[in-house]
C-alpha cells in the first residue's frame, strides 16, 4: 500500500466506483476525507438517488478514484450527468481493477483508493459512509481537481439562455418556471433549490 495515496485528498471531485455480480457503476461526489491514520479510514457522503449508492449498501466496497487536472468535462458528464440505471458508465472509459474487483480510472487520476465500510449513518438525501482503507496507490504527481478549479477551468461557460426559470449552477440545468419549489431536486447532477440561480 502506497500511503501516499492519502496525501491526494482534498475538497474536490471524485469518481466513486462500485461493482456488484456483472455490474460496473460510478457516480461524481464532492465529500471525501481521510478520518484517522491508524487504522487508515475514510469517509464518504453518496446521495441516496444513486445507484452507486445502492452497489455500496448491498456490497460494502468501494473504490475513490482521485481526479487529477486533465480529467476533460466528458468525465463529469459521463459519470455525473447521467444514471447507471439506464446507461454503461465505465464503456469506452480507461480503467483497471484493484484487487477488490472494483474498477478505478487511469487515464485522469493520480491515485486511487479502495476501501470496505465499517458504518453508514442516514443524514438525509445522503449515507455517510466510513470505511476502512485496504488497498491505496499514488498514479502521478499532477494535481487534483479541486472544485474551485471545475469551477473555474473544467466546466463551460453557460450558453446565453432563452429560456426564463431557473439554471443549476453545478451541471446548467434549466427548470423552467417562475418558481423554484423549495424541495426541488436537480434531475441531472441532484443538487438542491439551493444550487439554482433565476435566468431572466
């Protein structure tokens, strides 16, 4: 184990990855942190509309794939914008397998971690997962993406909008109306009301 892996954490962009009998499946989250060195842990939060979230449930592994700065905004529409339920995430997508027989990414991440949940706590719209690190390799040196740095160099500009309602500032989803209702849900990237900005 490369315990250098864990340096390659920050506030930033992850490609969480699950497996479950002849079934890859990935999702984009923004939570995850080292909570203690010895034993090595981490915790996660997954939103529970994600069928990454459901693979974890049932087989209590996962693996984090850290983004580094080349990840093209294809990687955040291939495995954010769009449901496992419906679509083959991991086709056409550089990856490998750890020895948990989950799949990581290669091509646009520095390391990868793998991990076996110890406890889940219900915090809503999301599971907090804590587990335990068992496998963790360091792929390069380049630097990961931070959200900042989405933000600011990944993530396109918005179009000009025709459309009147309200944008999603994470993924540019438009909801059309004139009223956002408070408990609404991004049906592309699930971001709440919170995260929507009115187009004039």
């Amino acid at each position: 184990m490369n315990n250098l892996a864990m340096f390659k954490m920050s506030y930033g962009l992850y490609v969480l990855s699950a497996h479950t009998e002849d079934k890859d499946n990935g999702c984009i989250i923004n939570t995850a942190m080292q909570i203690t060195d010895t034993p090595k842990q981490i915790i996660i939060a997954v939103n529970k509309q994600n069928l990454t979230h459901d693979m974890i449930m049932q087989t209590k592994m996962f693996n984090l794939s850290m983004l580094d700065q080349r990840t093209p905004f294809s990687i955040f529409e291939n495995f954010g914008f769009q449901s496992g339920r419906t679509a083959d995430k991991f086709k056409n997508i550089a990856m490998k397998r750890s020895e948990n027989g989950i799949a990581y990414l290669t091509d646009t991440t520095n390391a990868y971690i793998s991990a076996k949940v110890i406890a889940t706590l219900d915090v809503g719209t999301h599971t907090l997962f804590i587990a335990e690190v068992t496998e963790a390799e360091v792929l390069s040196d380049l630097e990961s993406v931070t959200y900042t740095y989405y933000q600011s160099h990944i993530k396109p500009a918005p179009k000009k909008e025709t459309k009147k309602g309200w944008r999603c500032k994470i993924c540019g989803y438009v909801y059309e109306g004139e009223e956002l209702p408070e408990d609404y849900i991004c049906p592309i990237c699930k971001h709440g009301a919170s995260d929507f900005e009115r187009i004039e």
